[in-house]
C-alpha cells in the first residue's frame, strides 16, 4: 500500500507499506501462537470456540468468545498474572480480530 500526501504550503510525502490481511480464523490462530508464548496465560478455550463458530459460519457467537477471552486476559491482568502492557496487546490483537470478524 501506497500513502501519498500533500499540505497546503506544497509539502509532499510518500510512504509505502507492506498489509497482511488475514480471515478471522487466520488472525485466531496468531493470537493463540501469541497467547502460547507467554509464560502466563489466560485460557485459549474461547480462543478454539472462535475458531469452530467461525468454521460453522457463525459469526456472532465468534465474536461473543473473542469478548469472553479479552475478559479473563483482564482477569489475569488483574490478578497480576499478565502485566498491563501484555493485557493490552493481546486485548487490541483480539479487537482486530473481531473488527475482522464483523467485516
């Protein structure tokens, strides 16, 4: 992706990006890689059930377990299990997930 832009006074800028787009269940299964990595970690099971809502089609409730899993990563934030910064990495990872969910 190409991103030009120009201001009043004449000035212009061009950056160039490289985009990855993945399917919901694509973006599942980096966020359950991430999730493993961690020494410790919140439950992957709303992270499977995503996965299987999704494979039926039935996007809703996959978007209902990826809520579910950004509750018990505040959970283990809270309880002092995951700090704050890994909380909100894998809390705005699973809100990609669902934005790409809802399309």
């Amino acid at each position: 992706m190409t991103v030009a832009v120009s201001d009043n006074d004449g000035g212009t800028g061009t950056r160039t990006a490289q985009v990855t787009v993945w399917s919901g269940q694509q973006g599942i299964e980096a966020l359950s890689r991430q999730v493993s990595d961690m020494t410790a970690t919140p439950p992957l099971h709303p992270l499977a059930n995503a996965t299987d809502a999704l494979n039926r089609g039935d996007r809703a409730t996959a978007g209902n377990q990826m809520e579910a899993f950004i509750h018990q990563v505040q959970a283990q934030v809270n309880g002092r299990r995951l700090t704050t910064a890994q909380g909100e990495a894998l809390t705005a990872f699973a809100r990609r997930v669902i934005a790409s969910i809802d399309g």
